[in-house]
C-alpha cells in the first residue's frame, strides 16, 4: 500500500442496501491503520498487556492452553493498540479451529497475530465427543503505560472535522476524517473517538448502515476510561435505534439490556424502554420478523471472507430478497455445526437440542438480503429442515489455523 494510503472498512467498494429510499454507502476507512505516516511515541513499547474474553463456550469445553498474541513487531514504536473478536470452533480432541474474524481495530497486524495465537490454544475435549462449535472470543492488545488521552495534533484534527460538520461542509469534513483515519498510531482513546466521529460523518451522508458500523465499533474499543458512563449511555441508545431500524432485534434487545445496567439508578428513556417492549413482543408473536442485511468482509487479512453475521431469536429462518451473490450459510450451535445453500423461501430450521446459534452468511461483498426469522412451529413445515447428513466436516470449512 503507497504512503499515506487510506484502508477502508468496506473495501472492494462495499455498499449497503437497508431501507427502501436510502442511499449507497460511502466507503467506510475500516482500519485505524498503525504507523503509516505515523503518531508515534518517543520510545519503543516496553510491554504489552491483554485482555482475552471468551464468551458463549459450551461447559464442557473450557480453556487449558491460552497463549496471548504477540503484538505486531511493524508497530512496536507507534503506540496502536487493538482489539479483535473472533468466531471460532472447539474440535473434539480441544483444538481451536476455523476462526473467522467478525470484527477488529487496530489495523491488520492484530488480526494476523489473533488468528496465530488462536492455533495454538487447547480446551477440554467437549464431553459430548462432538464439535462446540459456538464460542466468541474478544482481545484487547493495550500498551502498558501508554497514554489514556488524544494528542494536542490529534484533538486538533478533530476539532477541524467537527467545525465542518457544525458548518455543514461534510464533503471536507470526509476528507479530512479519511485523512485522520490514515495516519494511524492510535491509542485506545483515540480510536473511540474516532469511531464516533466517522458514525457522524457516515450519519450527515445519510447512510446509516454506516453509521451503525461505526458506532458499534466505537462501543467495542471504548473502556471505562475512554467513555464516560453518561456518553456510553447516549451511544447505546443510537444503536438501540439504528439495530431497530434495520430489523436486527436480537442486537437491538441487547443493546437495551446493556444500556439498562449502564444506566443504574437513572431511568431509560420512556420512548426506548416502550420501544424495547413492543420488539420483545415482536419476538415472542406469531408473524415473520425481518432483518437487512448486507455482506461485507470485516477481516482485511490474506484469510478474511466477506460475511453477515447474526445471533437469531428464533429456530427457523429462511432468505428473501437476494440482490448479488449470496451463497452459502453456516450456523455455529453450541454442540452442532450445520451449512447450506442460500436460495430464496427456503426455510431452514435449528434443532432446540443444539442449543444457542449463530449463523453467518457468505458471499459477494456488497451483496444483500433478507433474513427472516419464522414463528415457533414454523419448523414442523420446513421441507428442507437441517438434518445430521448436513453437518459439516470438521475440515471441509473454514480456514484452519
């Protein structure tokens, strides 16, 4: 990549088609990139610290060997630091396998890295023999010591971006976000804030799917230090709406849920918690709920693939409204694994004994569809209803590490 060069988040011209009216997405930058041109520290890294969250692995199925990643040796004087969350599988003998890469910042360095330390952990073998094939992992990559503010030159750039959105000149307030976006050496402050501030400059261009990218990212790489409650707060209720308003209720749900502990004693906005209602009821009734969905690639490393990804609320789904090539899908349970082809009004239903699922979608990048989500029963007429002779080969998918 030249000098100065801007990494996008939707490379390959990535475009979101939501609601009916909205308008393309203008590429989003993707990585904060580490050292190009270069806020930089005066002395190289001494240490590093991690922060490795595994989440939603089955019980059997619990960590022996946990090696934490190097920290990328191209950015030991820039200060980055990042975070990286992973979808990965327990093979029955303990392996990690199959990682896919769902979400990141920082740059391609901690995604490498991730995916290399990843190869090396051990877990119990699942008790039941077979795959547990729904685990999440979250690694946060700090510097010891390292700043918890934005530097002078930073905060000034961002201020500059700010002015022009006060000004409504939003076509240089894209470049020059772009331009921040580029230069790269972000500390764990720096990067909420910019994550924040591209969502305002994706928002001011109307493309909300963008904005919704955007500000997700900056509640992931946010910690306590970095966002205050009162702001955590008002971020999780703009996802709370924008999940809301593009079908993705699972997600909108546990936005609120998250929004109601970060609000303690303080009371949730009337209008969100009777929203949050009404969509809970939604889930619980007896018509099709509907999620947008648009593919992309969320990894910019040799093994990403572009994929849509999604917790669902119910058993049985299908697909609807296919715009380019969506091909395939892969549903990750706690005991079973589970794939087949993408084809509209086909309805695919997940056994209740496979316990909490996540499905992912593969395909073109920029391709989009519908994901429905049937009522409970739905699944006894499901013709192509998931059976054993569809459960995946523990190496015929994915990439192994």
């Amino acid at each position: 990549m030249p000098l100065g060069s801007i990494q996008h988040y939707n490379h390959n011209n990535r475009r979101f088609e939501g609601k009916k009216g909205m308008k393309s997405a203008h590429l989003l930058p993707h990585r904060l990139l580490a050292a190009i041109i270069g806020i930089s520290l005066a002395a190289p890294v001494l240490a590093e610290k991690y922060e490795i969250d595994v989440r939603n692995s089955g019980t059997t199925a619990t960590p022996v060997e946990q090696e934490s990643p190097a920290y990328p040796a191209s950015l030991e004087k820039s200060g980055q630091e990042g975070w990286v969350r992973m979808h990965f599988v327990v093979a029955p003998d303990g392996q990690a396998i199959d990682p896919l890469i769902i979400d990141s910042s920082g740059g391609t360095g901690f995604e490498d890295e991730a995916r290399k330390a990843l190869a090396s952990w051990r877990f119990t073998p699942p008790e039941s023999g077979n795959e547990d094939a729904h685990n999440l992992v979250n690694i946060r990559s700090e510097v010891s010591g390292s700043r918890d503010s934005a530097t002078k030159s930073f905060r000034r750039e961002h201020q500059r971006i700010v002015l022009d959105l006060v000004h409504e000149k939003n076509d240089e307030a894209r470049i020059k976000m772009d331009e921040l976006a580029a230069t790269g050496g972000f500390n764990t402050y720096e990067s909420t804030m910019l994550w924040l501030m591209m969502g305002r400059v994706e928002g001011v261009e109307n493309n909300d799917a963008g904005k919704l990218e955007c500000y997700r990212r900056a509640l992931a790489v946010s910690t306590r230090s970095t966002l205050r409650v009162e702001n955590k707060r008002g971020l999780l209720e703009k996802i709370f709406e924008l999940e809301d308003q593009f079908g993705h209720y699972t997600n909108a749900l546990q936005a609120f849920r998250s929004l109601t502990a970060a609000s303690g004693k303080v009371e949730v906005n009337e209008e969100v918690a009777a929203r949050a209602a009404q969509i809970q009821e939604l889930v619980d009734g007896d018509e099709n709920i509907v999620a947008q969905a648009a593919i992309y690639n969320p990894c910019n490393c040799e093994a990403g693939e572009p994929l849509w990804y999604y917790k669902p609320a119910r058993r049985t789904f299908s697909f609807a409204n296919l715009s380019g090539n969506v091909e395939r899908f892969e549903a990750r349970c706690e005991n079973q694994r589970v794939q087949g082809p993408v084809e509209a009004g086909t309805e695919w239903a997940l056994a209740p004994e496979w316990g909490s699922c996540r499905v992912f979608v593969f395909g073109d990048d920029g391709a989009t569809f519908e994901f429905v989500e049937h009522p409970a029963g739905a699944e006894d007429d499901a013709p192509t209803a998931v059976v054993d002779d569809d459960v995946l080969d523990q190496g015929s998918s994915g990439q192994r590490s």
